[in-house]
C-alpha cells in the first residue's frame, strides 16, 4: 500500500497542476482613468456580469489615471504586451483620442480589441441651481458672451467632449475656439468641479450624469441621442428636440495588450460573446446606464478602424488638422 501511494501522488499532484493550469488565473480590468467616471463603470459591469462565463475569471479592478488614457495605452503596449488575463476600458473618447494623436504614434493595430458591450450618449449638464433651465438658453448666453462660462470635459481641445460641445455651439452660430474650456481627467471629475464651482456647465456623458442626477445634484439639459432615453433621464429633451442636429454615441468596452496568445484572445472574445445574449446581462446594462450595442473580436477591430476614420474627416472640419 506504501508503495501504491509513493506511485499515485506524483501522479496526482500532476493531475491537479494540468486542472490547475487549464483555469485562468485571476484577471484585472485596468481603468484607465480616476474611480467615479464612465471607464470605471465600464469595468465594474463586466467585473459583475463575467462570473460564470466559461474561461473569465474573477476580474479585480485596478485604476491608471493620466493622459485620458494615454498612460494606461502605453503602460500595455510597452511594459505588458502578453498578460492574457488583463483588460483595459475604452470608449468612443479613448478612439477618438487614438485618432487625433493624444496617444503619440499609436495606431488601432497596436493592441487588440475584445468587445463592445453597451453604449452611452453624449449630454450637457449644469449645477441644479443654474440659472440655465434649457439647452437653448446656455447657448443663447454662450452667444452673447463665449467667454461667461466655464464649461468643463474631459481632455483638451478635439477631445470627444470638446467635440460635442463645439458642434453644438457652432449650430448657434458661435466660434467653438472662443469657449473657455476646462480639462479634466474623466467624468467624475467634472462632476466634482462642477459641484464645487470651478466651471458652470460640463460636456459629458448620460451614464456618468445619472450617478448624479438621482441625487438632484445637476440637471441635464440635454441627451445627445436620436430620442429620449429611458429611466431618470427620460423627461430631458434631446438635443435635436430643441432645434440643435447632434447626436453622440459613445461605446463602451475592453481591449488587451498586442502579444496576448490567440487562444486567450478567443477565449475573452467567447467570453463577452455570450455574456451579451444573457438576459440578465440585459438588465445589468441598463442599471448601469447604457444601452444595446454589441460588437466582439474582428467586427469591432473594424468598427474602430472606421471609426478613426470619421474622427479624421471631424477633425478636418474644425481644422484640428490639415487636410491632406
């Protein structure tokens, strides 16, 4: 019997190390941003909806703040290219961002794109106690005067909220240059300097606005959508309602590092797959704000693609940059 068992256990603490290596390790979702704004729910949805899924374990959120992405973009490509259990929160801002350049000589193919899992909208917002009740009404008096208010966004000058804001006001006839802007790191952030009086208006996004507006904190004065949005926010007119044509989706997702082994690519990729047929999965995006949008593997690497391409042609219309 000794000698059975001197036999067996090689065997079997082999046995349990193969069962071992066939489980992924534990993951993280790496928020590219400060905690309070949209990335950060972006990975606490996946962080709750993953459990269970074939091949995703647990994911531990971590945050890399800096550059509106830029520092968590070239912490992966440069120092963390394989990790296959590592994602990273992006957003419509964070391509937009890739295409005017923010991330240096970045390109789309330098990392590679796992899913898109919901969508959000673009949005103005101001402090409750403003004296601008609609939309029209900041316009009109950005009009009179580009220099009264502050209006706080995320990232610089062609940012995605510089941009919504700028289409906005140049349908009222003002020039988007002559705005006194405020750059910020991410949404909480804006919502933090606004409450506290540092601007008096932000361009952002409905998902952050709601952590906010069902605490009678801020009032919406207009969803950047193609109709109402459902829940908190559904007796804020769209912008189209009152007489301004911009409409701004904004996905959500993850990416990984460029030299992540195929077959842990596939493995997320199937992952996020199926968790974006589930019912609940469903639910839990709209508790969090976002709404239908679904793309995985290769047709989102092509939506991005696309994507920086319009971004180009915005850029070209504000003269962001020279057409060439």
């Amino acid at each position: 019997m000794k000698m059975l068992r001197t036999l067996l256990l090689p065997l079997l603490a082999a046995a349990c190390w193969q069962a071992q290596a066939r489980q992924p390790a534990g993951a993280e979702c790496l928020v590219p941003s400060k905690p309070g704004g949209a990335m950060d729910l972006t990975c606490k949805l996946a962080q709750h909806a993953l459990p269970g899924e074939p091949g995703a374990p647990a994911l531990k959120l971590s945050y890399m703040p800096g550059g509106v992405g830029a520092v968590a973009w070239h912490t992966l490509v440069s120092q963390r290219r394989s990790e296959p259990n590592t994602l990273v929160a992006f957003s419509g801002g964070s391509v937009l961002n890739l295409a005017r350049g923010k991330f240096g000589k970045a390109s789309a193919d330098d990392v590679r794109w796992v899913a898109a899992f919901g969508t959000d909208y673009g949005m103005i917002a101001v402090p409750a106690g403003s004296p601008y009740r609609s939309l029209g009404e900041l316009l009109k008096a950005l009009k009179r005067d580009p220099r009264r208010v502050l209006v706080g966004m995320s990232g610089t000058i062609g940012s995605q909220d510089w941009m919504k804001m700028a289409l906005l006001v140049r349908q009222a006839g003002v020039e988007p240059r002559k705005l006194r802007f405020v750059a910020l790191e991410g949404g909480g952030e804006q919502f933090v300097a606004m409450q506290a009086g540092h601007v008096q208006a932000i361009s952002g996004d409905t998902s952050e606005a709601l952590l906010y507006a069902s605490r009678g904190q801020v009032r919406v004065l207009a969803v950047l959508s193609e109709q109402r949005l459902p829940g908190i926010l559904a007796s804020v007119p769209t912008a189209r309602e009152q007489g301004y044509d911009v409409v701004w989706p904004v996905i959500r997702g993850v990416w990984m590092g460029p030299d992540v082994p195929d077959a842990d690519y596939r493995r997320w990729v199937a992952a996020f797959a199926h968790m974006e047929t589930r019912p609940d999965f469903a639910r839990m995006r709209q508790e969090a704000g976002l709404y239908p949008f679904s793309l995985t593997g290769e047709a989102l690497t092509r939506y991005v693609k696309q994507s920086i391409a319009d971004y180009n042609r915005r850029a070209i219309q504000f003269k962001l940059v020279r057409e060439r």
